[in-house]
C-alpha cells in the first residue's frame, strides 16, 4: 500500500460531500416519490425514461443501460408496473428481446407524480444553488460521470480478459 496516492485534505472534503450526496438524496427522493406518488424513485425513472422515449417504448436492455440497472433488476421492476397497468411488455418479432411501453395509465401516472417530484428536486438541489452553480454543477456531474463509464468500461474489459485467460 505504499503506492497509494492518499486524498489530500480538499479531495477528502470533496470525496466524503459527494457520498453524503449520494446517499442521501436518492433516499430523499425516494421518500417524496413513495410518500405521494406509492412508486420508487427507480420505478419513477423507469417510467420517465419511456416518457422520453418515441412512442414511450424502449427495448428492456436498452431500458436497463439508461437505467443503470442489471437486466435482471429491471424485468422484475418491469413486472411490478405491469401488474399496476402503468407498463406494458411487447414482444420483438423474430427476436426474444421485448420493449417496454408505457401505457395510458403509466402516462396519467406520470402526469400526476411529475409536479411533487420536480418540486422535491427543485427544493433539494437547485433552490439553494445559483445560475452559475448550476451550471458547474452539471459540467463537474458530466466529467464525473464521463471518468465513471471509462472506469467500468476498463473494468468490463478486464473482466473478458480475465474470463478469456482462464478456458
């Protein structure tokens, strides 16, 4: 472990912010969402993502990668707003893929969570920061994220090699 570049004094400030932040507000908002809409923060970003989607359809892997979700974890996500009618699932011909699409009721259920949640994070996040912290809030989020997806992608890979090295 001598090797270890050790956080400095500001990196450690800024590392142990960021995971009160990600830890907290998900909860947060997962609060708010289950208090007033009876849905999960996932579920509710299931739905937004076939909201956003052409003809709120998307196919279940593609769903799972927007997600940031195991297919697995997401078909049993899928399941549960099937039973509550907001999702339907439809079968890819000549494929065994299959699409979510969000239904009417998945729509008016959106239309009728969106206001509280976007009132939550307006009040958790952005109420308290300015026009300019915003924005280095989205470009600092950005470069994270972007450093992230290399390192798992990194990871992925020596993962293959890994498997491969060993047949």
């Amino acid at each position: 472990m001598d090797d270890v570049q050790w956080l400095d004094d500001e990196e450690r400030e800024a590392w142990l912010a960021l995971i009160a932040l990600i830890t907290r507000l998900p909860s947060a908002l997962d609060t708010q969402l289950q208090r007033d809409s009876g849905m999960t923060h996932f579920e509710y970003s299931v739905m937004a993502q076939l909201s956003m989607a052409d003809g709120g359809r998307l196919q279940l892997a593609v769903l799972a990668r927007r997600s940031n979700a195991s297919l697995s974890r997401l078909s049993h996500v899928v399941t549960k707003l099937e039973r509550l009618g907001w999702v339907v699932r439809d079968a890819i011909p000549e494929s065994r893929a299959s699409d979510a699409v969000l239904t009417e009721a998945g729509r008016e259920k959106m239309a009728d969570a969106a206001p509280g949640h976007v009132a939550a994070v307006r009040s958790l996040v952005f109420d308290g920061l300015s026009p300019a912290q915003t924005r280095q809030l989205a470009k600092v989020s950005r470069l994270v994220t972007t450093q992230l997806d290399i390192g798992i992608a990194a990871d992925a890979a020596d993962g293959a090699r890994n498997r491969t090295s060993i047949t």
